[in-house]
C-alpha cells in the first residue's frame, strides 16, 4: 500500500454526494457533479497524498435498481471495485433517512473495511447518530460537509488511522515493494531447508545448494543478481530512457 498507494473506494446511492467527496478530497473538480442523480456512470480513479500516505481514490456509480442498461453496467463495476478495496468511504446523506437503496449499499459492503460518511452535515440532520449506533454500530462514523468544508480533516486523519491500525512502528528498514518480500520469503524457505538437510546429516553439497540459493535471492534485492523475470520486472516499472 506504501508503494502503490490504498485502495479507497467510495461507494453510495445516488445524489448523496460522493462524487462531491471525490472532489474535495482531491482539492480538485475532477468528477462532475449535478443535482440529478445518476450523474456518474463510470469508475473515476486518482491519487492523492493524504498525511504522507498516497491514497487511490475511487469514485463509482450510486448503486441501486435500475432498468437503463448504462447504468446498470456502471453499477457493476461500482460491485467490482470493491472486490480490491483496502478501504470502503460508505457516503450516506446526513439530510435523509435511511432508504431501500442505502440499504442497498450496506448490504454490498457488509465484511469490508468502512468508513461511515455522513455527508451534508451542514442541513438538518434526519439520520441520527442514535439510529446509526443500533443499525450499525460496528463501523465508525463523521459527519462532513463538502459544500461548508466541514469534518474534512477528521475523515482523512481517520481514513490514514483506520489504515495504520495493528501497524506497529519499528526501527530499521521496512519493505515496501512485493518483490522484495517475496524474496525473503525464498531466502526464509531455502535456509529452513538447509537447517533440515542439517539435521537430517544431508551430504554438504545438498545444503550448500540451498545456501546458495539463499544468497541468490538476497542479491536480488540488494542488487547483486539479475535474472532475466527480474530485468524484464524494472523495464515493466521503470521509464529507462536511451
């Protein structure tokens, strides 16, 4: 996630504003935004930093019923994206009551990670946080205002939280590219190997082959072997001019 940024997928039913939220966490007009609802119909996707962190925000179609095939096909890659969620911003319109469609949307996102949105906070509420504690209790939950800019910081302190949490600081280097972790993971095995073969009173040659593999695959990683999956794996991540 440090490498490639968190998954974020915003998610609601329509005209309750997260392509609103989508703007704003972005500081920029990227999604349009209309009082009509279903005025998105596609997945629109950016990066943005968010307290150090990059964070890939998703915004998608409202989910509910619908009979227009566009539509319909904008829904289901709304249902798909949150197949890749590390995070779900569940946006629920502060201003309303819960409706058949919300529940919908919580229905879909039930055993993701979420991040109750209640947006419009600045109109009277009609969704009580009361009401919100019995029916669902178990995610968190901030009141924003895109229009008045309000809660604004506490949502993307919580979004960077909810990330972090179980994440204990350490000193040292921390891996941040799967290559490498897959690496160790084969150094790890190899000498498990060679520490067996040791104990089994393996001829040296056979656990010399499995500390030598070990070594292999540290090289890797400190940049000491170069393999041909290796090499075409930077030329795939990496501009190499002439």
């Amino acid at each position: 996630m440090l490498s490639e940024g968190v998954h974020v997928v915003i998610v609601g039913r329509p005209n309750v504003g997260k392509s609103s939220l989508f703007n704003t966490l972005l500081a920029a007009n990227r999604a349009i935004v209309t009082a009509i609802p279903g005025t998105t119909r596609d997945i629109l996707e950016e990066v943005v930093n968010l307290g150090g962190y990059p964070f890939r925000l998703v915004d998608t179609a409202g989910i509910h019923t619908s009979a227009d095939p566009v539509e319909q096909e904008g829904i289901a890659r709304a249902q798909l994206s949150l197949e890749h969620a590390d995070l779900v911003l569940l946006v629920l319109d502060q201003s309303a009551p819960l409706t058949a469609e919300d529940e919908q949307v919580i229905a879909a996102v039930e055993g993701k990670r979420v991040q109750l949105v209640l947006n419009k906070a600045a109109l009277p509420p009609l969704l009580t946080s009361d009401e919100l504690e019995i029916r669902l209790p178990a995610w968190p939950k901030i009141a924003v205002s895109c229009k008045e800019q309000q809660g604004l910081t506490r949502l993307t302190e919580a979004m960077v939280g909810t990330v972090l949490h179980g994440l204990r600081p350490r000193q040292g280097p921390m891996l941040t590219k799967l290559r490498h972790w897959e690496a160790l993971q084969h150094t790890r095995q190899n000498l498990w190997q060679a520490l067996d073969g040791m104990a089994q009173r393996q001829s040296g040659e056979f656990i010399a082959v499995d500390l030598r593999e070990a070594l292999e695959c540290l090289g890797e990683i400190v940049g000491l072997n170069y393999t041909e999956d290796l090499l075409d794996k930077i030329f795939s991540e990496f501009c190499i001019g002439k």
